[in-house]
C-alpha cells in the first residue's frame, strides 16, 4: 500500500444533552453541519479559532499551576 501522501481528515462532535431531548440534539446538529457550518468558511474559520484560543488559555493556565506548586 501507498497511501505515504493521503490526509486523513476527523471531525469529532461533543454533545450533552438529557435522554428525551435527544431526538432534538440530534436533528440540531444534523442541521449544524449539513446546511450551516458546512457551507460557510466564515464559521468554519470562527470556530476553529474559538478551539484554538481555548485550548491556548487551558495551556496558559496549566503553566502557571504548574509555577504554583513548585
């Protein structure tokens, strides 16, 4: 097999929701990614920087606890 030059591509979901509210949780983000998200760059662009800005500030934070406990 050569797949050296082939991406890989994920998109992981997380979601929360109660058991009767399911139905609609599912629906909504079926919505989400077939007809909003998925066309838009703009959004795309908006919440990949959202994720990368939080995970920035949990890696910030981390540092100094880590400070504090030494």
């Amino acid at each position: 097999m050569n797949n050296k030059n082939k991406n890989l591509n994920k998109l992981i979901i997380s979601c929360k929701s109660l058991k009767e509210k399911l139905p609609k949780l599912l629906n909504l983000l079926s919505e989400i990614l077939t007809k909003q998200i998925l066309n838009n760059p703009k959004i795309i662009k908006q919440l990949l920087a959202d994720e990368i800005s939080s995970y920035e500030s949990s890696f910030v934070s981390s540092g100094h606890h880590l400070l504090g406990v030494r």
